[in-house]
C-alpha cells in the first residue's frame, strides 16, 4: 500500500479527532454536558431559500436532476455565480472562468496541483488550516510555513519576501482567517501586492496568491473583506458556500481563474485537468440548481455577532487573553502553558473541547469554534471557569 496515505490515514486531523471524541462522549454522558468548540460546523440554519429551492429540484424529471453536468460544471450554474460575481465586485468574468468543486477543499487541492511541478514551493503564512500542508505535500511540493505578524496576525510581507524563491509557485491567503478570525486589511494586500509584482519581474515568472475565502461574508464590526483578485492580478480564488449558506456536509464551491491572471486559459485548463486528475470532475448536479437559484441570497451574520459577544465578555470576565475576531466564527485563544496539546488536553477533563494550535504550524494557543448555540457558550463558563483555575 501507500504508506504515506496509511499514515495520513492512521492519524487523522486533530480537529476531526477531537469532534469524534465529542461524539463519542455526549453519547457517554449527554450532549449537554459536552462543551464542544472543535469543528467549524455552522450552527445557523441553512436560508428558507435553500430548501424551496431543493424541493424545487426534487420535482423535476430524474434524468434532469441526477444525470451528470460537465465535468467543470453546469453553464447555468456557472453564469450565475459569474454574474453574482460582477454584480458584487464590478467584474466581467464568464461562466468560461469558473470550475465548480466538491467545496473549497477540491478547489484548492486543484489549483495546487494545477499551477504547480514536484519539487516547488507553496507558502502558507502561519497559522493555518492544516490540510494545507497535506495538499502541498500530495502534489509533491514543499510546504514553506511563514508566521504571520505576531502583533496582530495580519500578513508579515517582508517575511514572505524574504521566503521567496525561484520555486515559489504560490501563496495561500486566507482572510477571513481560520483559525485565527482575521481579516487582512486592504492595505495590508497592497503591500503584498507590490512586493509581490516586484518579485515576478526580478524572477521572470507569476507567483500566483491563492485565496481561500469560504468565510468571506462572514465579517463583523465594519470589518471589509477585499475582493483580492482587484488588488493582485494573479489570484485564483476558492470558495465554498459551506459557510455563508451552512451547507457543510453539502460540498459545493468553486475554483475563479480571473482573465486578467498569467496564462488564465492554461491555468484553467490545468484546474480541470487536476480535477480529472483528482477525481473532482461534475461537482453535485442538486446542488448545483440550489446554487443557481439561491446565489443572491443574503447570508445571515447576526446568530455570529451574538455569539462572538457571549464568548468573548465571558472570556473577559474570567481573564482570558484572545485574538478579537472580525470575521469567521472562530476565537484564537492563548494557551495557559507553553504546550498548547497538554492544555488542550487539560480541557478535555473539564468536558470543554479546544483545538490544540499545533496542527496549525504555532504553538502556545488553541481554536475556539464559536459556530454553536448561544446555550453551548452560556453553559459552558463554569467550564472555562475550572479550567482557569487549574493554571491559579
């Protein structure tokens, strides 16, 4: 066998691994006696317009609704987002431009593959979601990991400067941040933008940013989440509708190589080709229509904005230090010890579970998902509480 994916296998994310112990002891004790901030699963009911829309689908003839599109995805599908998409940002990109994914998941592991050759380089700025190193490695490319600005964690542009090769093929950004729930400021992109643009002259070559932006709508207290492809010519964008329309488990998103990027037609020939290649090919065709139908619909932030405020005056109160988030639903915690694990751990004996930032590529804090009921943070205070006092 492939020892490489037995070992990937054998251990699995340690948010995964987390959410199951979760599972495992609700079933044990009662799920209202498990404080579980593991998982970025959207607690926000999917909009009204999800499932008039599915049952919509449902009626229609079997050879329509479950026959396969495209390989890149139904054209009406396509237009839609396109237009959605220029509505939005003032663009003029066409259904030509975007290839419909199995979520944000297959479209980054696609443009990975797609822009890059065994032996090259990917950075990711530090922390960040772990897969990433996973989808780098597969494509038989070296991760290069750059922490990110320890003041604030917005991007540390003279580091990535500095980390710039002649392999570099690609920098992933994502904003709003997971796991850290920041949102780069556009002035922080300009200053990425034009190291970058610097860099390909002296290279004579594209550096592609590849942003990964499922939490895009996700965005609070004034926070503007920049559309990237506006500042930097050469980005390819990923999306998911995972988040914004709570469609986990559903997998549906996108791959956007914008016209105006280095080789735009090879790039997105190459994106279907690692879709071929990875198996990605005719995303799922119900959700596709649901997609259509629903792309305008509003996406509803306010469950979010409640919830970061519960979490965040309980952690006050009880003097926890914290990342203040602006976007995403999740809360970068600082560790009470160095080892983010054995806290972590520590955690667990309180029934309170926190991800380790560890798998993140930073030590010394831990990922609170906030994407859960208003209950689940209210009662879980007196667990914070314990869990404070182990350190006192």
């Amino acid at each position: 066998m492939n020892e490489r994916m037995y070992e990937l296998g054998a251990a699995p994310s340690a948010i995964r691994e987390l959410f199951a112990y979760g599972l495992a002891r609700k079933a044990e004790i009662g799920a209202d006696k498990v404080y579980d901030f593991s998982l970025g699963n959207p607690s926000v009911p999917a909009p009204d317009a999800i499932a008039q829309a599915m049952a919509k689908a449902l009626e229609l003839p079997p050879m329509q609704l479950h026959s396969y599109s495209p390989a890149q995805g139904a054209p009406a599908c396509r237009q839609a987002i396109a237009d959605n998409l220029n509505k939005r940002f003032g663009t003029a990109y066409s259904s030509d431009d975007l290839y419909l994914t199995m979520g944000a998941a297959a479209a980054l592991d696609a443009c990975i593959t797609a822009i890059t050759n065994p032996g090259d380089e990917v950075i990711a700025n530090a922390p960040y979601f772990p897969e990433y190193r996973i989808w780098i490695e597969n494509a038989g490319c070296t991760c290069v990991e750059v922490p990110t600005r320890s003041s604030d964690f917005q991007l540390d542009v003279p580091a990535l400067a500095a980390a710039i090769t002649p392999k570099t093929r690609a920098i992933i950004v994502n904003s709003p941040n997971n796991p850290v729930g920041t949102v780069y400021t556009r002035e922080n992109l300009e200053e990425l933008a034009a190291m970058l643009r610097a860099k390909e002259e002296e290279l004579g070559q594209p550096i592609y940013l590849i942003s990964d932006e499922p939490y895009r709508e996700l965005a609070y207290g004034g926070a503007q989440v920049s559309w990237v492809p506006d500042i930097y010519a050469d980005t390819l964008v990923c999306y998911s509708w995972s988040k914004s329309f709570s469609l986990p488990g559903e997998r549906i998103g996108y791959v956007l190589v914008p016209p105006a990027a280095a080789d735009a037609r090879r790039v997105y020939l190459a994106v279907c080709g690692a879709g071929r290649v990875l198996g990605y090919v005719c995303a799922p065709t119900l959700l596709q229509k649901v997609i259509a139908d629903c792309i305008d619909t509003p996406v509803n932030v306010e469950p979010y904005v409640r919830n970061r405020k519960l979490l965040t005056d309980m952690l006050d109160d009880l003097g926890y230090e914290y990342i203040e988030p602006a976007g995403a639903f999740y809360l970068w915690m600082k560790a009470l010890e160095p080892d983010a694990q054995a806290f972590s751990d520590k955690a667990k004996g309180h029934e309170l579970l926190i991800v380790a930032s560890d798998s993140f590529g930073v030590g010394g804090w831990v990922r609170v998902s906030y994407c859960v009921s208003e209950e689940t943070i209210v009662n879980s205070r007196d667990a914070f509480a314990a869990l404070k006092a182990d350190y006192e």
